[in-house]
C-alpha cells in the first residue's frame, strides 16, 4: 500500500531554502558598493555587521573573506577592510600604454626615470636584432592613469631608426613617434610572467614591497624590423589579464625569438 504525503509537507519540502548566513552579509557589502560605497571607503565594522544580521564575527569575516578574494575588497593591516579600485582588463593589444589609458576614458601620464642614448646589451641587441654596443635610446617610465601609478616601462629602440628622439619635451608616446617616421608597430611577441615588487619597484607603484606584479616583456616589429623592445611592469591589483584564445594554426613561418625572457 503507497502512502502519499500531504500537502502541507509537499510545500514544506518545496519551499526555497533560506540563503546562508554569510551571503546575506555578502550581499548587503555589495549593495553598499553597487549604491556607491566609493573605493578606498571603509565598510562598517564586524561588530556593526554582527549586530546588524545577529551573527557570528566568524561568519561575518567568511562574508568578507570572499568579497577580497573576488577583488571587491581589500585589507589594510591595522587600518581595516576598504573598498577596492575597480581592475582594469588588461587585453593584450599592440598599443601604447597612452591610446589604452584614452581608451578606457582615463588621462595617461608618464613621469620619466631614464632617458639616455647607450650601447646595447647583448640582451638588447638579441632583442632588436642589432650588433651588441650598437647605440640605442634607453626610456624607463612611471605610467599613470587619472594620477595613479600603474605600471613601470621600459623601452629600447634602436637609435638610428629615431636618432632626434631625446631632443626637446619628454612628452612623447613611443609607437606614435614610430608611426611618425612610417615604423608603426604591426605586430609583436609578448611573454608574460609573474613578478614579486622589489623596494624600489614598491616605491614608485604605491604597493607594498613583495606585492605580485605582470610582468610583460614585449618585442613589436614593424614587417620583418625589430623597432621596439620593451618591459612593463604592471601592478596585479589593478589589472587583470584579459587573452583571447582560438584553435591552433600552423606555426608561423618566422619562429618566435623570445620563447622566455632574455636570459635574465
């Protein structure tokens, strides 16, 4: 004989589980957010939220815990837990750091670290496909976006194919003044790698000292000629990486010279 239940316990067994406890605080941080809770603001306090929701400071800190995974939040020691700035997708393009920093509706700003005509390294000269002690202009740069430090560049170009271009204002985007004398970048090779901030590094981004990097080191050519050589340094929290993928093809009939970095 098949008993059947009621329908009072069918409802029972069909009503919608309640969310966990730490989601509903989830939530609530990032409607604070979403209603313009700006970044660098501090979120109330645990004590606020457990009072607030009638919970536990532990599941409170597991509500919070999951929000500075996912980048929504950061931690200050000793300070408390702050909205985070917003990443920005970084998608490899073959554009200056300027054109990116436009696009994306911020002002590019660049303070210069270095800025010297030198003879190339056998590293650079691999690189740029020149003799070792060839003369090449050496640029190393803060990038900035709406005034904040995003990224550490350095660029090598062989200085015969811009042999004016350290003469006047260092105000300068490399790719344009390529393009100016017909080398526009069309294509280039990118490695990309994971990198702990020295000091000095930490300094000059407004990150802590050890805090993870992108590392990415470039090669853009303009047809077969190497015209520019370059490594940035971008910092991890602020951008995320952002790379388009496809079905293999067969390999390209110029093999790739920078497989890893120049023998660092």
């Amino acid at each position: 004989m098949t008993t059947s239940s009621s329908p009072s316990s069918r409802r029972a067994r069909s009503a919608p589980r309640a969310p966990a406890k730490y989601v509903v605080v989830r939530d609530h941080l990032l409607a604070l957010i979403a209603d313009g809770l700006e970044p660098g603001s501090p979120i109330p306090s645990e004590r606020e939220l457990c009072e607030t929701f009638s919970v536990s400071r532990m599941t409170v800190r597991q509500a919070i815990d999951t929000l500075v995974v996912d980048g929504a939040l950061e931690r200050h020691q000793g300070r408390g837990t702050f909205v985070s700035q917003p990443k920005l997708d970084l998608q490899l393009r073959l554009s200056s750091f300027t054109d990116e920093m436009r696009r994306r509706g911020m002002e590019p700003g660049s303070v210069f670290l270095t800025a010297e005509t030198t003879r190339a390294t056998p590293q650079v000269a691999q690189a740029l496909e020149i003799a070792t002690g060839d003369e090449v202009h050496h640029l190393r740069r803060l990038r900035t976006a709406d005034s904040t430090p995003m990224a550490i560049e350095e660029n090598w170009l062989t200085a015969s194919l811009l042999p004016g271009l350290l003469e006047g204002a260092l105000d300068f985007s490399v790719y344009q003044r390529l393009g100016e004398v017909g080398l526009e970048p069309s294509w280039g090779e990118d490695v990309i790698q994971g990198h702990v901030v020295s000091s000095e590094e930490a300094i000059l981004l407004g990150v802590p000292e050890g805090a993870p990097a992108l590392d990415i080191t470039r090669r853009a050519f303009h047809d077969d000629v190497a015209v520019d050589y370059s490594r940035s340094l971008y910092r991890a929290d602020r951008y995320t990486l952002w790379v388009p993928v496809a079905a293999p093809h067969p390999a390209a009939s110029r093999p790739s010279a920078l497989r890893t970095r120049m023998n660092q």
